[in-house]
C-alpha cells in the first residue's frame, strides 16, 4: 500500500474518499497524527501529514520514527513523501516540482535510527541511492500522465531548521553539490530504508535559498505561502495519478 507523508502546505488530502482515521502507537512513541486510511481512484491510501493535522511539529521535534513505524504496522510499501525546499540550483525556482536522488544530511541531534538500544545489533544499511528507483520512476511518470512539469533529480541538502539558512551557508551547501534546502528528509530517507520501505519525494520549491535570486537579501515569507498553495494543487493531481497506479 501506498503512504504519503504530507508536508508544509498538504496538511490534508481532499481527494481522499471513504476516510476513516487511526490512532497509531509504536515503540517509539506516537507518529505526528492519526493515519487517515482513504482511497484515490479505488486504491487503498494511507495519509499522514507529518508536522501534524494543526501544522504543529518543527522538523526537529517530528518523531520520525513512530511516523515510519506506524505506516510500517499499517501495511504500508512505498512512502510518497511531499515536501517544501528551498531552490539552491538556478533553475529550481519558487513553484518548481522535483524528485530529488540525493541527500545531504546537514541534521543533528535527531533520533535518527531504529538500530540503537537495548539488545539491538550494530546494522549498517546501504545507503547509495538515497531514493527508491522504482517509486521515483513512478512519480515522474504520474506527473507526465498528468502534464505536470517536474524534474528528474536533484540533490536534497537536509538542514536542522526550524529557522531558515544563512546566505553563506546556503553557498556552502552549494558548493557541497546540494540543489534543494530543506529540514525533513533526514531522517526520514534513512529510517524508511532500515524499515524495508519504498520512499521517494515530490520536493515543493517554495523559494530561492537565502542569498539567492530574490532572496539575494531576505526570504519573503509572506511570498512563500501563496506558491506553496498553488504547487500543492499540482501536487495532489500527480499523487492521485500515482495513487491509481
Ligand atoms: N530552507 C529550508 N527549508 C525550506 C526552505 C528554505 O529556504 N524553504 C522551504 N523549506
């Protein structure tokens, strides 16, 4: 079955139909919210927004863990994670779509896998290929169904948020080879690779990084929200072509 882990902006999936909600607890704790169960287009479809139905939870303080637990426990496959980033390449402008191949993990502090405590083995998972494959495939393939433009690849630099950078740091990451800002995908990425789950990402380009574009001198917050709302619709017509595949 197919999740999709909702982010800035997708708190809710409205073409899910037939919705009933359940509380998950894991041994890691609660996940962000209820699971919402649904179906797009007669699929089976596990929603859940990951900064919490109220728009909540700092990326910091998101319990990735229970998140990737509870989807595991319901029988989930393949997480469609939908995120907001900043744009660091020059042609990753405010509204543009991408399903990023790789990660930076510029985190710290975060509880940030299921191989650690009290009689747990010391695992090393592969981590080459950040992304599943498959999954992406699928994404970009859903998106064409659609006519949605979106882009092939692009590396995902993963910050501590919740503030955002400074221009100097964003020149760092560039220079590090990271096209994408933002505060979610590590540890996510990892985690759902020990658990055995599919995950891949629709990054939401919201703005140009700090010290970029038209954020040479400030990010304008107030412009972000309005392309965020807009992306989200083309968003949720290719989840719903994805769904239906
Ligand atoms: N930096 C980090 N995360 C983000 C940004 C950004 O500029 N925009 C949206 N999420």
């Amino acid at each position: 079955m197919l999740a999709i882990l909702g982010g800035s902006g997708l708190a809710q999936l409205s073409s899910l139909s037939e919705t009933r909600r359940i509380s998950a607890r894991t041994a890691y704790g609660e996940p962000s919210g209820p699971l919402t169960l649904g179906k797009i287009g007669g699929r089976e479809v596990i929603f859940l927004p990951r900064h919490g139905d109220a728009h909540s939870i700092p990326p910091h303080q998101v319990n990735y863990r229970a998140n990737i637990q509870a989807l595991k426990d319901a029988g989930v496959s393949r997480i469609a994670a939908v995120a907001t980033v900043g744009g660091i390449r020059r042609e990753f402008g405010p509204g543009a779509l991408v399903v990023p191949d790789q990660i930076i993990d510029y985190t710290w502090g975060r509880a940030s896998t299921f191989f650690e405590g009290p009689g747990a083995r010391v695992t090393h998972i592969d981590f080459t290929e950040p992304y599943s494959a498959a999954l992406r495939n699928d994404i970009l393939a859903a998106a064409r169904a659609c006519g949605e433009p979106i882009a092939d690849g692009g590396c995902y630099g993963s910050t501590q948020g919740p503030r955002l950078e400074s221009a100097a740091e964003i020149a760092r990451m560039e220079r590090d080879g990271a096209d994408l800002v933002g505060m979610t995908a590590m540890p996510e990425a990892a985690l759902a690779r020990e658990a055995g789950l599919e995950y891949a990402a629709i990054a939401v380009v919201a703005n140009h990084a700090a010290g970029k574009g038209d954020s040479a001198h400030a990010i304008s917050l107030t412009a972000i929200e309005a392309v965020v709302e807009q992306a989200m619709q083309r968003v949720r017509r290719i989840l719903e072509q994805l769904a239906a595949r």
